[in-house]
DNA sequence: TTGTATGCGTTATCAA
DNA sequence: TTGATAACGCATACAA
C-alpha cells in the first residue's frame, strides 16, 4: 500500500507536504495540492492508522466487550454501537467474553495493547468494584452499557423499576403467586419482589436460577393447578422457553400463567403467544453510551460520573 | 503504558535486550532476564501492537465484514468467528454492512487503514466479480463465509441443496403446491425448484420476495382453502414470521400449511408450533473459514482457491 | 509556502 | 551476550 514518503518521491515534493494536503492544511500551494491529491487517488492511498496511532494522537479504535453476542438483545446493541462509533469516525475491535471472568480481564490486556481510544463494555460483576480497578489500569475512559457498574459511566436502564412494572401489571391482571426466572442477584428481582410485598404478595414471590429447560420445567410443574401464576422472565429468551415449558405443561396462557419477558426481542411479537415484554432503548442506550465515550475521549482527565437510568417500556401482547 | 525503553532505563540495560527478554529470546543473562520480567511484571507491561504491526509484523487483526448482526444466525456466526480467532491470537474488528454495497465499499478502506492481516466477509453481491477487485485492491487474504464468492476462498453451506433438501421433504409430505420466501436471487430458490420439477412439480412452485409482514400476509391470503402449501423460508426469522401469518390467516399447520425455515436458529425449537429448519454448521463453518485465513496469511502468495461447500441438514419439527 | 529533523514503540541487523 | 542503529509511516516543531 502506499505511503506519504512514496507519494513525496512521485510528485517531487517533501512527505511532510503530502502529510499537510493530506490533512486538509490550505497553506499548500494550489498546483501541489492538486499534484498530491492526484496522485493520492490514483494510488487509492490509506492513511497508515498503526503509524497514526503510535504517533502519539487518536487509534479511533474502541474496545467492545459484551457479555453474549447471540444473545439477540446483545446483539442489537453491537449492531447500534457499530453504527454509532462509525458516525463519529471509530472502529470497533470486538470481544464477547462469554459470562468468562477470567475471558474478561483478558480481553482486556488485549484492548490496551491495540491502544484504543476508550471501552464500552457489559461488565460482569458490575456491583462489585473490580471494574474500576481494571478502568484505572486501561487509563482510557470506560463506559458501562446496559448495566450500571460501580465507579463506571453508566448507561442502562433501571432494572428495579422495570420489576416493579412487570409485578404491577401482572397483580393488576389478578395473577396470585409470582415468579422471577433468572439469575438470583438481578435488580429486576429485587424491584419485582419490592413492588410486590408493597401490594401485599410478599409471601406470594419465589426465584428460580435459570439453569437449564429441564430444571425448570421440573420447577414448573410444582405449580400445575395451583393459584394463578406470574412468571418475570430475565430476558426474553428465557421468556421463549418458559412458555415452550408451560406448554408442554399444559397451561393455559395467559389464563393459568402469564409471561413477562424482557428486551423485548424482535421475536416476541410473532411467537405463539406473543410475548409480553419489558423493552429497552437500545438505539439510545447505544447513542448515549457512545457519545459519552467520544466526549470523555475528546475532553480527558477527571469528570462526575455519569448515572442517569433510562426507562424500560412495558410492552403488552397475549402471554400477560 | 510503560514501554520496553522505559522498562530499560529502570533495570539499567539496553531496550534491544528488553525485547528479547519479553520475547522469550534466550540469549539473554539470567538475571537480567528476571530483572526485566519482575518490572514488566510490576507495572503490567503489555506491547504496543501498533508498534508491532507498524514496524512490518502481523498486526493480528482481522477485518470481520457482516451484513446484519442483528440477524440470529449471523451474531452464532460473529461469535464462533470471534472464538476462532482468538484461539489463533487475532483479534477482530467488527463491521456491520447493513445489506448497503456503500457501507460495505467504506467498511473495507478502514479496513486497510488499520492493516488487518486477513478480512472475512459475508459479501454482498458474492456472484458479480466485484469481491476479486475489492480482494486485489486489499492485499490480504480474503475469505468469504456463508456464502460463495466469485473469485474467493468461500466457506458456505450449499444453499442449492438445501432447497432440494426442503423440496424433497415437502414433496413426501404430501404437500402438492410450493413457496419459496425469500430473495430471488437466492440459490436456495434455484435448488428447491429444480428439484420439485425433477419430482413433477415444476408448476406448481413459486417465489415471493419478503418485503414485509403485511405483504406477506397478503400473499399467502390467495392460498387459504386451496391445495396443502409447502413453504420453504430463506431464513428461520422468516419462517417465524411466515408461521404467525398463518396463524392469524387460520392456516392449520402442519396439516394445511407447512413450514421450512433455515439456519436453524435457537428459537426454533421453542416456536409454537416448533420449527422445521436447515441447519448450518456454524462452528465448523468459523472453524474452517478462520482456519484457512490464517493459512493465508502465514503462506502469502497465489495459491488455489477453496471451494469446499458444506452441507445443511434437515431438522424435522413441527411446523412441516 | 516548503523542507529538514525528530520522535512515537517496536523489531531486526549488525558490531562489539 | 549485549548494545548501537536503522526502519516502519506519520505528525509536528522548527528553519528556511
């Protein structure tokens, strides 16, 4: 490929020179500039991004680290944050670390070695404060997306409030025992449990850790001709096989259970019940998160944190 | 970030030796060996790849070009291709083309701006010869995935017979007329209607290219109450969307209508009624694709191109 | 307005 | 076994 040095040789001038036409710099002599620039053309010229990069100013690179990339909600949030980082002139140098703690540091060594502007990440662990350890060590600016991690801009929606919607909705349809399927320390459980002693079910609530289908039908089952059930699922592909289970079951839905999910997936509107679902932003969430990122980027050193949640929309069709 | 120079000045020996040493080079004196790894140690020392790849190595990097992210299959896709290359030390940056040939076009002169060793790609217009252009003008190895590439080493499951797959099942299933959804210019297409005029169909077989779900919807409405419809879907989200058309049509499926999709996506198995599907082998797919780059890479020169399809396979549900 | 010189952090070549 | 030196491609400070 060609460099400036080369195209310097070809049109008998200083690669300096060819650097300044390069960069849009006027103080260059009209019949140079043109001379440069055809040459530029001609040769379909790209600027070197490693050389610009180890000269000192920007890699327009930024480091994305997801959790679960075919995990649909995921991976439209990839997809907005790649639309994004192109509208503002960065690449995006992708990881999925797999729910792996140990993937996830890893991944980070990686990303500092490729000197990248900044990192959007999905952080595990996201209360503790491991996070902001690894942030300090990258020493560029980090953003949490999805998530609220500790010591970290955070852009995400409220996961407590969207369990207090979900355990409101579904006592206003009159269903009589809860159940929150999904990992035990997920703030949607501990909205969803709050909102719901608050109306008076406190006794009516259980969690079931997702591990597998099997399991959960089993744990399921336990609740065939008993009181109306709620189901809040922790994301919609649970909330798919939750109501794959309560089929074979035999349950009537939304009548002896209902479904909440959570995303609000693509799929959902055309699954057999449709999925109720609580959706999130994610075209915002991915906009906000990287204009973040490029202001922290572009303006460095210490800054507030940023925190402000976003809303989760409650999206009713027939499985509630 | 520290660097080796640095590291040098603080254990007092040359930034050479410092390379060496965290190269694993063993001409170097044991204790300075150690003395240099306990201060890269101390301050995490990680290389400047953009260093690295400047100076004329590998940069490990690879381009990753997709048209849609958001699509199930293609995030399987980007995952496995992720994992592939890390097991091989690459590192991947990530690209979203949007089925937009301008986006692609762009997508690939960053590429060449980063120096990414190999790029993978589900190319746009793979039967035109414009992919060989774009592989020349980028000097690196190019495979393309999923599809097959004029010009390219191509690692794809043969879509022709998958078509001819879906035929012959709809065909001993009794179905007696037959719609491919999808693009036209799909070889599935092609496949599947050879096939059904090879078993005496050949007019009774059709294609609707998917617009949108009220277009389809319309469609199929010239089908209630006549002959038992095959459906054979370009992709599993269609199929999904096919299947709540039909619902809301009053279809019986599978005994009216019956669905095949394609990619075999997650979901599939948890759709009410569960659905049929092609499978692709995804891993196996990124395993091979990503394989072959790094051959390429590490042998550069001409070499022959590969042109292994692999094979689909029917998973029979219950939507057909 | 243009060119010379320098440095970014590596690896590689050559001497010592 | 070690160190000096150059080179990669670019931007920048400075000189002309």
């Amino acid at each position: 490929m060609i460099t400036m040095t080369e195209i310097a040789k070809l049109t008998n001038v200083s690669q300096p020179t060819v650097s300044r036409v390069l960069n849009g710099n006027m103080n260059v002599a009209p019949e140079i500039r043109e001379r440069v620039l055809a040459c530029a053309r001609e040769h379909d010229y790209q600027v070197n991004a490693l050389a610009k990069g180890l000269q000192g100013s920007r890699t327009y690179l930024m480091g994305v680290l997801l959790t679960d990339i075919s995990n649909g909600f995921f991976a439209d949030v990839a997809k907005a944050i790649e639309t994004e980082a192109r509208k503002n002139g960065y690449s995006i140098i992708l990881f999925n670390s797999d729910y792996n703690l140990e993937l996830e540091k890893e991944y980070l060594d990686v990303v500092r070695r490729y000197r990248v502007d900044g990192v959007l990440a999905v952080p595990l662990r996201e209360t503790s404060d491991m996070w902001q350890g690894y942030a300090e060590k990258l020493d560029v600016p980090v953003v949490a997306v999805t998530r609220c991690a500790k010591g970290l801009d955070s852009v995400y929606v409220d996961h407590a409030e969207a369990g207090g919607m979900a355990a409101g909705y579904l006592v206003r349809k009159k269903y009589e025992q809860f159940l929150f399927i999904g990992k035990e320390y997920d703030q949607k459980y501990t909205g969803f449990r709050y909102a719901l002693s608050e109306l008076g079910h406190e006794n009516d609530v259980a969690n079931i850790v997702y591990q597998n289908d099997e399991q959960i039908r089993d744990a399921l089952r336990g609740y065939v001709g008993k009181r109306r059930l709620g189901i809040f699922a922790g994301n919609d592909i649970y909330g798919l096989r939750i109501l794959s289970a309560l089929r074979e079951l035999g349950f009537a839905v939304p009548q002896e259970a209902g479904v909440i999910g959570f995303d609000d997936t693509m799929m959902g509107r055309y699954l057999n019940p449709s999925l109720s679902s609580v959706s999130q932003p994610v075209a915002l969430m991915a906009e906000k998160a990287v204009s973040r990122l490029v202001y922290r980027i572009e303006h460095p050193g210490p800054c507030e944190l940023w925190d402000e949640p976003l809303h989760g929309e409650l999206v009713i069709r027939e499985s509630a």
